[in-house]
C-alpha cells in the first residue's frame, strides 16, 4: 500500500494530454500510451480530471452523467484498461468528483425543469425578491449573476458557477446518498483516490444579499460542511484502506483545514488551498495585471505550513493544475532563466510537508501559451472577462495582457511530446492551438538530456521516497525576512534538510542561521550538481556526487539549493 506522504501525484487534463485517434482531442487510449513516461518519472497516481459525459461547457466540469464515459474520451472498457495497465506500472488512478454541481444537460435537472418534486429539491430553486430582481446578488465564479431565472416556475436556480451548471441541494439527503453511490460504483471499478472539486461549497448558510463582497461568505465553509464530508467518508472511502482522497477548498479557513485534512482521517486525506496563488491578484480579484507579491507568498505557504503541522492535517502542495498559468511564466523567468527557474520552483514544492502533485508539462517546464486573439481562447471564464474587462474602460489591448497572464487556457495548450507538427500530441487539428515553443520544450529533447527539467523532478520525486525527512519531517521556516531568498529546514529523527531558493534574477545572500559546514548538498540546479552517484547492495540510493558549494550564503540567480545531514 503506496503511503500517501511519500508519493507523487501526477496530473492529467486528459482532452490535452495524448490523442489517439487524431481528431484533436485527448482520450483514455493516449493516456495509456503514455503510461512508461509517467513510470519513469516515477509518480505513485495519476488524477484525471473529469472525462464522464458532459456538453462540455466547462471541459467537463458540467457532468451530465456521472456513470458513463464521454465518447470523445473512449469507452468504460478504456477505461478499465487504463487502471489494469496502471496497476502494472504500480500506479493508481484518482478521479475527480465534481459533486457542488451537475450540467443543466442531466437527467436529475431536466426532470426538475419538467416540475417533478422529487428532482427539483435537488437543486436550489428560490423565488426572486421582486419583478426581475434575483434572490440575492451574489456574483457568478464565471461573471454575472448566480440565479438564474426560470419563467415556467417563476423562481431562480443557483449556478455559483457558469449558468448551465446548477448547484446541487446537499440538504437534501437524497442527493448526497446520489454521491454516495457514485463514489462506490467507481471504488468498483479500482479506483484508488478522488480530488473533490470545489466540495466546501456544498453547504450553503443564508441566502441573503452580500453588502461586503460577491457573496462566498454565505456559501463556503457553510454550516454542516464537516457533517456532509465525514458522513461520505464513513459511507464509501473511508471503510477502504488505502484510498487516498483530496478536497479542493475554495477560499477556505486554515482553521476549517485542520478537520478536512486532520489525521483522524474523518474527512479527506488532504487539501488544495489556494491562498498562496493569489499573490499576484488585487484582493480576490484576478482580472488584473499586477507583479506577485514575494513577500506574501513566503508567508502564506510559510503559515500553512507551520499551523497545519501544529494541529496534525495535511496539504496538498502544488504551483500548478488545470486552473492556473504555468508557474515557470507566473514566477520563475521564461528566458534567460528558464530551466534554472523552473528547477527551483520545482524544489521549493516537492521539499515540503504535504503531497506534491505536478500538473501534466510541469516537468517539462511549460509556459503560458501567448495567445493574442481571442479567437484562440476556449475557456468560459476567460472568453466571459475579456467582454466585462472591456466593459469597465479596459483597452481591448490591456484586457489581452490580463488573459495571456491568468487565463485557465495556459495550463490547457496540448502536452508538448516532441518536436513533430502538433507536437506530437495528435494527428489532427487540436482543440485548442498547441503552444508554439514546442519545438524547443517538449518531453523527448529532455529525456535525451540527463540536466534537463525532466529528471530534475525525477530526482524530486524519488527523494522523498529514499528520505523520510522530506515525507514525515517538522517545518521550520529560516531568514524570514529575505526580500529574495526562502529558506526552511525540514527535521526528522535525526536528520536535516535545509532547502535555499532564490526568487529572483540576480545574485543573493542568505543566512542559513546555523554552521553547514558538515552538511552535504543532495541537490541543486547548477553545475550539475545533484546527479544520482552511489547504490547500496541492494539497489537503494546511498548518496549523491555534490559537495558543499564554497560560498553557502551567496545564491546566484534562481538558484536553489538542498542541504543534507544525518
């Protein structure tokens, strides 16, 4: 049984991840052709984000049938495959469940639009508070209004996000034995983990109008929350041993983190927060184009860091997945620095408490695609701001810098395998354009490249299973103020590891606040250092070539470092 502190999570958004039949959009069959790629970096699970039937509003996130598989994705024996030939490579499947909403397209919201009683107290239906005046005057995730109005029954329904995903009524205790159906048709079919989008939602407390904000605070982290997750724990995954599960929690509490991610394991296994992603936002707004904020992010990823190890839960960590720009274009620097940059965003995530997920190209250090016309744009949320940008004063030239920066499109351009039209991920015309530096980031010219990013996140991955330091070990955050540097220190029965990463384009100094003469460094991304040298007797890693740099305390740009004693 794989221990969830010591793997790897690896990522795939599959309509971008490897196309089989060359009609432009990935499917299940290119996934498992792509399976020896994954063994070799050496990942422990595989989460596919939704792949069940839906019209595709929201690339799956509007889920119109959560028993079968979309078409354009392959066939429930694909799929079945797809877990048997994992299971070869010892790599499990997590799915994701996208249980706060369902496409207006299923079959439970088409019998509630009919008038039948029974479905339509599966979502939330309201009368307005007067002639065209909504419930409330919460705001869409995706822009606008959160009801919508239906005339046959006079009444609005909530869709906290896009207008053709309703939101399901957990109050209603038919729906949540729905969801605990699902859940166990898919532990059926060996499934071994499951990420819960946006699952803090699901409790709403008042709907009542928000004078102060767009209205999250009356629906998140909501009254019986904690109830509804250990009651899906107790009834599905929590009776297997061995499943691993994650909640994404939207602008959560830290605090409301300790009972989702506590180790009583009553809830989930662990948690996404996003706090730490909005360093480059102006409050929660992210349609603006402002420069990150170093000093925050050191401080928020310091504070989850330290308070979820003192109340004994467990984070998720990660820079990157379907949602989010590329990290290396976000904070790192895509030109001069481009693989040292993504190396030391690399290390600064896999050398900390909590499990690391790498989002597909991650490990081929990815960038944000550039795109330049909006024609090239397929994301609801970003086709939606770059009309409401414009409607606020913005310049249409201003409101194509704020996309290029922030459009969920980044992270959604085809995986990059080679250098071949389309870059080698279909035969077809894609679905959405590849992104055009593929001819220089792509997985084969790095899996001919021992330095390349590629096996630096081997290395990453395969520390944390040959040093319990890094998968047990207390967090202590070093040289706190450091305008350029983060520095923190892991220690674990005895040993030590002091992890140095430097932000920024130009030399740095550091205070490691302790004497490193004795400490060997494991690993770094310059010179070479940190290539894989000596094996044990019985095949196990004993150590690594480099020795401590002269000048410890002077990082060159985006350098990082990793320290090591017993």
């Amino acid at each position: 049984m794989t221990d969830f502190k010591k793997s790897t999570v690896y990522q795939i958004y599959p309509k971008s991840f490897a196309d089989s039949k060359g009609n432009g959009t990935g499917d299940l069959r290119g996934i498992i052709s792509k399976l020896d790629y994954l063994k070799e970096l050496g990942i422990d699970y595989i989460w596919l984000t939704p792949f069940f039937l839906s019209p595709q509003k929201d690339n799956g996130y509007d889920v119109a049938d959560y028993y079968q598989i979309d078409p354009s994705y392959g066939t429930m024996e694909d799929f079945e495959n797809l877990v048997k030939e994992a299971a070869k490579r010892e790599i499990s499947l997590m799915l994701d469940m996208v249980f706060n909403h369902t496409s207006n397209r299923h079959e439970w919201f088409q019998k509630a639009l009919t008038g039948d009683a029974k479905y339509k107290n599966y979502y939330i239906f309201k009368k307005g508070k007067g002639s065209g005046i909504p419930p409330t005057n919460w705001e869409s995730k995706f822009g606008g209004n959160a009801w919508e109005y239906v005339e046959a029954f006079d009444e609005y329904y909530l869709h906290l996000f896009d207008v053709s995903q309703p939101d399901l009524n957990w109050d209603n205790e038919d729906v949540r034995k729905e969801m605990q159906e699902i859940v166990q048709f898919w532990m059926g079919k060996g499934v071994k983990g499951f990420r819960f989008d946006v699952v803090n939602l699901i409790s709403k407390e008042a709907f009542e109008d928000d004078y102060e904000g767009d209205g999250r605070r009356f629906y998140t982290d909501g009254p019986n929350i904690h109830k509804y997750l250990r009651e899906l724990n107790e009834k599905t995954f929590g009776k297997e041993k061995g499943i691993i599960t994650v909640g994404e929690m939207s602008s959560t509490s830290m605090e409301n983190c300790y009972q989702y991610a506590g180790e009583d394991g009553k809830e989930f296994s662990m948690v996404f927060s996003f706090h730490h992603l909005k360093v480059d936002f102006m409050g929660n707004e992210k349609w603006v184009l402002i420069p990150y904020d170093f000093a925050k992010l050191k401080q928020i990823l310091f504070d989850w860091q330290t308070n979820m190890a003192k109340n004994h839960a467990w984070n998720a960590v990660f820079w990157c997945n379907h949602d989010q720009p590329r990290v290396v274009s976000r904070f790192g620097d895509t030109k001069k620095y481009w693989k040292e940059s993504a190396k030391m965003l690399a290390t600064v995530i896999h050398c900390l408490r909590g499990t690391p997920y790498i989002y597909q190209g991650e490990e081929l250090g990815m960038t944000n695609a550039g795109f330049e016309d909006i024609s090239q744009y397929r994301d609801v949320e970003s086709l939606n701001h770059f009309q409401i940008l414009q409607e606020k004063g913005l310049s249409e030239e201003q409101a194509y810098q704020i996309l290029m920066a922030h459009s969920r499109d980044n992270s959604r351009t085809p995986m990059q395998w080679s250098e071949e039209t389309q870059a080698g991920f279909t035969k077809g015309e894609p679905w959405i354009e590849v992104n055009p530096n593929y001819k220089k980031i792509n997985a084969r010219e790095q899996l001919d490249d021992p330095d390349s990013i590629f096996y630096y996140y081997k290395k990453l991955v395969s520390l944390r299973k040959d040093y319990e330091v890094i998968a047990y070990g207390d967090f202590e955050a070093l040289d706190i103020n450091n305008p350029s540097v983060m520095v923190y220190k892991r220690t674990y029965k005895g040993e030590v590891l002091v992890a140095a990463s430097n932000f920024y384009g130009k030399e740095a100094e550091w205070d490691p606040g302790m004497d490193l003469g004795d400490y060997q460094c494991l690993l770094g991304n310059y010179d070479g250092q940190g290539l894989m040298k000596s094996y044990d007797s019985q095949g196990l890693m004993k150590g690594y070539d480099s020795q401590v740099p002269e000048k410890v305390t002077v990082l060159r740009p985006y350098e990082t470092r990793l320290y090591y004693k017993k």
